[in-house]
C-alpha cells in the first residue's frame, strides 16, 4: 500500500522507461480503486444521508444516520490517507469530538460539525467528477484491450483501424494520467482538508479557553499569597508592634520585661522575614533568579530523598517561561515523591530554537493521568503559553511526562 501511494512526481516531461511507466501504472491503478470507492461505495452511502436527513425525527432516520455518517467519515479517511500520500502532505479532519454523548447528541452534533458536511459533499464529488478524474486513466489504459478482443472477433476490421483507436488513447493515458492522479488529490484535499478558516476558529476558541484558565489561576494565586501573608507574616508583624508597644510603656517601671518583649518582637521579625522569603519563592524562586533553570532545578532536586539525574541545557529563556517550566517541573517531582514509589528520577530539558522541551520521568509504578491532581495543573500553566504535556504512564511504569513550550530563547 505504501509503494502505491509514494508522493506525485512533479508534473514535467519524463524519459520514457520502464520506471515512468510502472509509474504511471501504479497511479492508474490507485486512481481505479478510487473510482470504485466512489462508485458504488461512495453513491450509496450518499443516498443514504439524503434518505436519513428527512427522517432525522423518526428512529428509522436515526439508525439510517447512525450508519451512514461513520461509513462517509470512513470513506474520508481512505480518500485523506490518499491524497495525502500522493501529494506528501497532511490532511487533517477536523471533526468535533463526541465521546461519551448520546444517539441524538450525535445526531446534533454532526449536524454542526462542518467536518461532517465536508465528508458529505466528498461522497457526492466521488461519485461524480471525481470518478471521472479516477477512472479516466483506467479507460484509457484497458480500451485497447476491448479494441483487440473486437479485432479478434471480428479479424476484417484490420491493424490499421485498431491502431487508430488504440494508438491515441495509450498516447493520452501516457501523457494525462499524473495530471489526473493528482487533480484528484488536490480536490480531495480541498475538500476534506481543515480549512483554514476553521482552524482559526478553533485557534480563538483555544485562545478563549486558555486566558480564561490562565485568568482563573492568577486570580488563585493572588488568593493564596494574600492568605499565606495574612497567616504568616501580617500576623507576626503585628504581633511585633503590640510587643514594641508594651516595651515602650514598660521601659521605665520594668525594664527586663520589657528587654524580654523587645527580645520576643525581634524573634517574630525574624519570622515574618522568613514568611516573606517563603511567599516570594512561591512567585518567582530566587534560585531562578540567580542560577537560571538548570541551577534551579538542581536544587529543587537535592532535598528529593531519591536519586534525581538533571540534565539541562538551555539559553537564558523569558522569564515567564523560565518560571511556568520550573513549577511545572517542581509538580511532576513533587508527584514522584508522593505517588510513584520510585528509585530514581530524571529531569532533561533541551531547546531547539523554537521550542523548550522538557522531560521528566521516573521509575515507579505508573498510572498518572494527564487530566488529574497536580498535572492537570502543570497543563493549565503551560497552555498559557501555547505549550503541551503529555503523559506516559503504563500501570507498573515507568512514568514519563513531556511537555513542549515555544519561545525564542530570551
């Protein structure tokens, strides 16, 4: 299959040898078998969706729709497999997910699905001009042959007649048959392919979705760092103040009580400066700051009680992006430590010039899932940035998560 569908050579003039015409045999053969697809399989199934959209009310239009609108996504998927291959390119669909929805949520979600009426439109240009464009190149190739069974039927019509006709048309299938393959390609890819309209539709959707999480986390954080100054260092500095104010009032009449306030208000300080350095390493760690990524996520890693491997080079990146890598790399150790019952663990991260790949993994017993606890939040966090996660996590491990994030280096 894959030697059938190696890309279309560029359309120009061609020695003629054994390796253009295998050539141009393969192609006719590739385009045979779409103009069978298109006829009948293609024209049935289209009847079929013309049959079940007036009866779409009734449950034997929901059992005609149920089957006829996976066989034509079906359909498409050969055809985008095809077109694909002969124009070496990649023709995605576009469909709407629809896990987990009913009979009739399916049947109202392919109704706005443009990818659904795509495939529809496709059944009927297979069935029509594109059998046309597929089949021509196997017309012109076996009419000969029907010309010499004629002649042997009827030896007085002569070579000369059979020449005659025979002689243009393999000249012909010679000549348009790549043009053909490759008209079809295209058009199919017209077709079926996500237009790009679409695709910027769904790029404002994801953009939608993503500020809206990235609003909802600022907002948390905020949440959190006024709770944790609150708790921590709002309540020692006035503990401090009430402490210096009783000093002051006892400095005359009880000076060691109030050279013990002054002692205890200089205690708490020290507290309250040590809450302030813990909420400001929560917004950007001075390890960050001082030594990069690298540097900080080596000593993230050392108080770890397992052996972690950190392997990263990269240049100076932006800081935000610096600083949303680090945390998420912090969650996935800080999931190794709770969960994964491992003996060791690795961080590598590497950038390409585009983009920032980061690794992290661990041999434990596996079963993290994407969407769940702390690494649904390292997702949220980097699709704030455009980046991705993905989660390997067999049962029994290892555990590997990738996530990519794109940035110039700063």
């Amino acid at each position: 299959m894959s030697t059938l569908l190696t890309p279309i050579p560029a359309l120009r003039p061609v020695p003629v040898d054994r390796d253009a015409a295998v050539g141009r045999l393969r192609l006719t053969l590739v385009g045979a078998g779409q103009a069978l697809l298109g006829i009948p399989v293609g024209l049935v199934v289209g009847i079929l969706w013309l049959v079940a959209l007036p009866l779409t009310l009734a449950v034997v239009g929901i059992l005609i729709a149920l089957l006829a609108v996976p066989a034509g996504r079906a359909l498409a998927g050969v055809h985008r497999r095809i077109a694909g291959d002969l124009l070496d390119d990649r023709i995605d669909s576009g469909y709407l997910p629809g896990e987990g929805r009913t009979a009739v949520g399916l049947l109202l979600l392919w109704l706005r699905d443009p990818a659904r009426w795509r495939d529809f439109a496709h059944l009927w240009f297979s069935a029509t001009g594109g059998f046309v464009l597929s089949g021509l190149p196997a017309l012109l190739l076996t009419a000969p042959v029907a010309h010499v069974t004629i002649f042997v039927v009827d030896p007085n019509i002569g070579w000369t007649f059979l020449l005659f006709l025979s002689g243009p048309m393999l000249l012909t299938w010679w000549l348009v048959t790549p043009a053909l393959v490759r008209a079809r390609a295209l058009a199919d890819r017209g077709i079926l392919g996500h237009s790009r309209v679409a695709e910027l539709e769904e790029r404002v959707a994801a953009v939608e979705e993503t500020r809206t999480e990235s609003l909802d986390h600022q907002a948390a954080e905020i949440r959190r760092i006024e709770r944790d100054l609150h708790d921590g260092a709002q309540a020692r500095i006035a503990a401090v103040g009430m402490n210096v104010g009783l000093a002051e009032k006892l400095i005359g009449t009880d000076p060691e009580t109030a050279a013990a306030l002054l002692r205890e208000a200089r205690e708490t300080t020290l507290g309250a400066l040590e809450d302030l350095r813990s909420v400001v390493r929560g917004i950007h760690p001075p390890a960050l700051a001082d030594r990069g990524l690298a540097g900080a996520v080596q000593a993230l890693a050392l108080p770890i009680p397992i052996p972690v491997t950190v392997a990263i080079s990269v240049p100076p990146l932006p800081p935000p992006v610096e600083s949303a890598a680090y945390f998420a790399i912090a969650e996935c150790l800080a999931n190794v430590v709770k969960h994964a019952q491992a003996t060791r663990a690795w961080v590598t991260a590497r950038h390409d010039g585009d983009r920032l790949q980061v690794v992290v993994g661990d041999d434990g017993i596996g079963g993290a899932a994407a969407d769940g606890g702390g690494l649904g939040g390292v997702a949220r966090r980097l699709a704030a940035f455009d980046g991705t996660m993905a989660v390997d996590s067999p049962l029994g491990g290892p555990t590997t998560v990738r996530m990519e994030v794109p940035c110039p280096a700063a």
